[in-house]
C-alpha cells in the first residue's frame, strides 16, 4: 500500500482491502455467467478439465482460482486486460 493511500484512509477512516488488485470480470479470461451481473459464478477460462470421452471442458470458478496460489491467487498474478 502506498502512503498516499495509507493517509487518505486513516482521514477517512475506511479501508477497503485489496483495492489496488486487478478485478476478475475485467479480465479476458473471465467467462462471465448467464446472469452477467452475478459476478460470483463467473469462471475462468483458464483453469478446468476436459471430459476425455466428450470433449467437454468443465471450467473453474473464477472465486475459487483467485483464492488457489496455485492458480491466479489473491493477487491475480494471471490477470490480463480484456481487449
């Protein structure tokens, strides 16, 4: 955290955690749900499993790969800009 933001916090008296990461539904890997304003059921076209006999990919929820430091972890580490 910067100091900048460290100040203005402590004037305001409000501190929101994690507010400098990158936001999964802003990335081109996010795959939004039917509903695109329910954000937490989105997935991520990163990480999943192929169905070996149909083919099919079953993809994560993009929640549950932000919070793996396997994956994209709480920093976003695999976050790229959707163009």
């Amino acid at each position: 955290m910067n100091l900048l933001h460290f100040f203005l916090s402590t004037m305001v008296g409000t501190f929101i955690k994690d507010i400098q990461l990158p936001v999964c539904k802003d990335c081109q890997f996010f795959i939004p749900y039917e509903n695109k304003e329910q954000y937490t059921l989105g997935k991520c076209r990163l990480f999943g499993k192929k169905n070996l006999v149909s083919g099919e990919i079953t993809y994560e929820f993009a929640d549950v790969c932000r919070i793996s430091p396997n994956k994209c972890g709480n920093n976003g580490t695999l976050y790229k800009v959707a163009e």
